[in-house]
C-alpha cells in the first residue's frame, strides 16, 4: 500500500531501494537496501510491478496503480512493450535476473569493505592507556585518603584539587586529539 503512495499517477518511479527504505520505512534500520530489493523482486515474480531499464537506469511500474481523478503523466519512462509472442524459444531472464545480479555484486562489494576494515582494526594495536584516577592526587586530606563523609576541611580542599588536576588532564588529552586530527604541527 505504501509502494501506491510513492509512485506516481501512471505507477512508475525510479527503482531506488535507499529511497524506497527511507519513504516506506523512515528511521527503521531493518529495511536495508538489500531487504527492499529482494521485497521487490518478490512483487515483481508475484505480477504487482514490474521492473525494467530505460536510458541505463532501473525503473518500476506497478502493474495496477491507484486512479486519480486528475491524473498527471508521468515523467518516468514507459515500460518497454512486450514482445510478440513468436512461438520460438525466447531467452529467459530479464529485470529479475539482473536485480539478482546487482544484489550479489554489491553484497561482494561490501563483505569485502568489511572484511579491510576488520583486518585494519585487527592489525592496529594499541597498548591500553593509563587511566587518569590511578596518577590524581588523593581525594581527601593525609588523615583521610580515601575521603570521609563528615565536613573535613582538608578534605574538602584536597577534593577540589583532585578535580582540578583531572579536569586539567582531560583538558590536555582533548586538545592533544584535536592537534592531530586537525594537522597541527606538535
């Protein structure tokens, strides 16, 4: 029903699954490209649409579309006719088999993307950084390291300080990533 409501008065529209997925299933991360594509080809086996190429891009018809009181004509190409039955043997195939084949070399594509980025994040090692508390100074006073609950005057100056030195540390180690991200010389 929702594939009636994107198409336009004579059913046709630009086969384009990522847009497909965002009109039909906006925010919905299931729907892939890919799951769009094989729903189609399913309604196209089933007679619902039809998929074809004009001027070397993918196009859709749906086979009944819903009537307008004023329909507009469309500006997508028409489907070519079909061909006259001859009553020879004919060759097989078509949209279906071509949209097969283009979800099969973009599944390719993309396992192979995946796999360079997984042996890249494999092969990059880095040793843990040393967490920021482990090098503070103490939260409370030297009569209590730890901190205390009750109102303890070093404690509390001695927590401020605390603060203070691990907010200057993270204040460090961001402008450190900014400075390489951004390129500036060390």
């Amino acid at each position: 029903m929702n594939l009636w409501g994107i198409v336009d008065d004579e059913g046709r529209m630009e086969l384009r699954p990522d847009l497909i997925a965002g009109a039909i299933y906006p925010g919905d991360p299931t729907m892939t490209p890919d799951v769009i594509e094989s729903h189609l080809l399913e309604l196209d086996e089933s007679g619902f649409l039809t998929i074809y190429q004009a001027g070397g891009t993918s196009w859709l018809q749906v086979t009944t579309p819903l009537k307008t009181p004023r329909p507009m004509p469309s500006e997508s190409p028409a489907p070519p006719a079909a061909p006259e039955p001859s009553g020879s043997l004919m060759a097989v195939g078509g949209a279906r088999e071509w949209a097969s084949e283009r979800m099969r070399a973009e599944a390719g594509e993309r396992s192979s993307a995946w796999a360079a980025w997984e042996a890249e994040q494999e092969r990059v090692t880095r040793p843990p950084t040393r967490p920021l508390l482990l090098d503070a100074p103490p939260i409370g006073c030297p009569d209590h390291p730890n901190g205390r609950f009750e109102d303890c005057g070093p404690c509390g100056t001695a927590r401020r300080r605390h603060d203070h030195w691990v907010q200057q540390q993270r204040y460090a180690e961001q402008l450190e990533t900014y400075a390489e991200r951004s390129g500036m010389p060390e």
